[in-house]
C-alpha cells in the first residue's frame, strides 16, 4: 500500500505543478498584431460562424478570417492591445472547438509558437 500512496503522490505533485504553469503562461498577455489559431473541428460556414461571434466579443480583435478547410482562424489585434491566451482558449471552447495551436506573428520579429 505505502508504494501505491507514493506513486499517487508523485502524480498528484507533477499534475499540479503543470497546471500551475499552464495558467501562468495562459494569463500573459501577448502584443502581438498577428495572431493564427490552429482549430480543430472546423467542418463548414456555420461552425465558422459560430466561431468567429465568439471570437469577436474578445476587445482587442480588430480583424479576423476563418479558413476552414485549413482549421486556422487568423486574426489581426487592434494597434497596441494585447490579448492573454486564456480569453482566446474560453472563446474557442465556447464555440464548442479545440484548440490545438496559436502562433504568434509580429511584422519584423518572424514567429513563434505556443502549442495548444
């Protein structure tokens, strides 16, 4: 029994330890005015639709485009706002979609990416 109490512990501290850091990172904000997410579920002009009300009730998007055969969504942020990962991530799913990617794109800087 005290070698099953164990192996639950050291779960239960790495789970907790990487939900810790996932809301860290999800609660930055980023000033970036490129946005890509990557989406899975995307099937066809409604589910777009739906999709992209959600997405627009988030402030700082000022433009966006949903393709759905590529399941991106790209999205151009208002000039000096800044949006944090957890606001994209509840719009999504929201929408009823998964998030499986985000790419950050600045004009000059090239691009990085931040997996879903």
């Amino acid at each position: 029994m005290k070698i099953g109490t164990r192996i639950i512990f050291v779960f239960l501290v790495l789970l907790t330890t990487m939900l810790s850091a996932g809301q860290a990172r999800a609660q930055e904000a980023v000033e970036n005015p490129d946005v890509t997410l990557s989406v899975e579920g995307l099937a066809c002009p409604i589910c777009a639709y739906g999709l992209e009300k959600r997405l627009k009730k988030i402030d700082s998007v000022d433009t966006l485009s949903i393709h759905i055969k590529d399941g991106e969504v790209r999205m151009k942020l208002k000039e000096g706002s800044s949006i944090a990962e957890e606001k994209i991530r509840e719009a999504v799913l929201d929408a009823g979609f998964t998030l499986t990617g985000i790419t950050y794109r600045e004009e000059e800087a090239g691009s990085s990416r931040c997996p879903g």
